[in-house]
C-alpha cells in the first residue's frame, strides 16, 4: 500500500511520468492495472454514500512487488475518509467523549469507537514517528508540550510535524489538510495494526503534478 497525492488522477499522472519509487527498493514504479472500486464516506452527518475511487496499481521494474496506490483522502481498509477520523481525532484529544464525538460526525458509535481504539493503540508510536520528522525538517524546533494524554500528544505532535511539512515545501505541497498530509506521510496507516515508523519522501506524495 503507497499513498500519493490528493486524488486518483494525479496518482496516476505521477505513476505514468516514473515518478514514483518503490518503497521496498527504489526502483520505479509503472502502472499495472487496476484495484477493486471502493466507496470512501467524505461528508460529515451521514454514514451511507460518499465518493468512489477505483485505486491504480502499480508494479515495481525491479523487483516486480506490486502496490496499492491510494489517493491521500482515504486511510488504508477504513470506510470513511482521512479528514473524518481526523476530525474525530481532534475532538478525542480535547477530551470528549465516543458518543459525543459519534454524533458530532455522524458515524456509528461502533466505528468511532473502533477509530479512537486503534489510535490509543498506535500513539506512542506514532507520537516518535512525527515527532522525528519534525526534528528531521526543522533545527531547532520547539519543544512539544505534553497534551495531557498520550492520544492528545500523539495528536499534537501530527500537528507539528505537518506544519514543518509546510514551511519546508511551501508551494511544490498541494494545499490539502493536515490529515491528508498525515495520510500521506504514512501510507495511508495511521490507524493501521503497526504504522510505519519512518515517514519519507514526502515531497514527492505531496506534490502536484505541473
């Protein structure tokens, strides 16, 4: 699974100029079909429709692995899309509550709870892994106070990192929101089983094409 830029056109763009690299050995990625329709629930309020994306595939040169390639609105196997559950999120680290936040984005509270389980569970992880990145884009940084929770700190250091993206970049980073951008920088696994624990090549997910 590879997330590159904000919708499937421009992946597919990227894919079809060599652009892309293998994450597994830097080879360069070509296309190579497609993967199964899917149906990503954007809108706040409702939990049925949504938008359907068909993601490209792609296939290594060099060791021939082949990829997902996913645009940066949606989180790997999750329904609803990236700027939802970052919502969703936000709203846990300035402490409320499963049901308050369920009906704040109109989602079942099964699935709120699912997001706000898996998060627990990877901020530590993930708190390290963009706290990491934002010394490694920024020298001298100020330090992340603690947010009164390891979901709040792990929150908070997103928030950080994605901002240090920006002033980085600036203009070759499509203007997308900051869970776009933490989509990107992982993959798409933020609320994955184990999220990545290295965050690279972001200006190249980021970037639009000319």
């Amino acid at each position: 699974m590879l997330t590159v830029g904000p919708d499937v056109d421009q992946v597919d763009g990227v894919l079809r100029r060599g652009e892309l690299a293998c994450p597994g050995c830097s080879g360069v990625l070509a296309p190579w079909a497609w993967a199964r329709p899917r149906t990503v629930r954007d809108d706040l309020g409702s939990d049925r429709g949504g938008c359907e994306i068909v993601p490209r595939r792609a296939q290594c040169r060099s060791c021939k692995r082949t990829h997902v390639l996913l645009p940066t609105i949606v989180l790997a196997r999750r329904a609803d899309a990236a700027d939802v559950i970052g919502l969703a999120l936000l709203a846990r680290a300035s402490g409320w509550g499963a049901r308050r936040i369920a009906a704040r984005v109109g989602r079942a509270l099964s699935t709120v709870r699912g997001w706000l389980g898996r998060w627990a569970t990877n901020a530590t992880r993930l708190r390290a892994a963009f706290t990491g990145l934002l010394h490694e884009l920024d020298d001298d940084p100020h330090p992340l106070a603690p947010a009164g929770s390891p979901v709040a700190d792990a929150v908070a250091a997103v928030g950080a990192a994605v901002a240090a993206v920006r002033r980085r970049w600036g203009t070759a980073v499509v203007v997308v929101s900051a869970w776009q951008v933490a989509s990107a920088l992982t993959h798409g696994r933020l609320l994955a089983p184990a999220p990545p624990a290295v965050l690279t090549n972001t200006s190249t997910r980021l970037s639009a094409p000319p």
